[in-house]
C-alpha cells in the first residue's frame, strides 16, 4: 500500500480540511492513503436521458435545427435589436 507522509504547517491545510482549534498554528502530520475502492460506474441511462434533455431544447421540426449557432444569435440580435449582418 502507497502512503505519504510530511510534517506541514496546519495554516497551509486551512481551507481544505477542517481542523480543530487546537491544531491552529501547530506542526501536523498529513498522511495520505490512496482509496482503493472501485469507482462506481456512470449510469449510462442517466448520461442519454441528460444528453437527450440537452438536445431536445430544440425541436427536430424547428427551422433552427439546421442554423449554427451564430446563425441563430444573428436573427435573434437582429429581431429584438434591429440590428442587421452583413453577408
């Protein structure tokens, strides 16, 4: 098993591990254990259904389904401001 070990000053852990009052200032002894449980697989339906949420903001029929994305910022800019794009 890989382990690492270093004395650092508790000041430099501030903000990433919540240490008692009574380590403040003080000389502590980080030790680090890799975890060598097994990440839990992505559910691979959760990951479509959120793709499939995503994508279907836009609907097949739209007429902005073949529009890039510029495309689509011009004609909006251009109905709500009145501004127009050169070709």
């Amino acid at each position: 098993m890989e382990v690492y070990h270093a004395k650092v000053d508790a000041s430099k852990l501030d903000g990433v591990i919540d240490l008692p009052e009574e380590f403040k200032n003080q000389q502590v002894k980080l030790i680090v254990i890799r975890d060598l449980m097994p990440k839990k697989p992505k559910d691979p339906e959760r990951i479509e259904a959120a793709i499939q949420r995503l994508t279907g903001i836009i609907p097949k029929s739209s007429p902005y389904q073949n529009m890039t994305l510029d495309q689509i910022r011009e004609e909006r800019l251009s109905e709500k401001y009145g501004i127009k794009f050169a070709d």
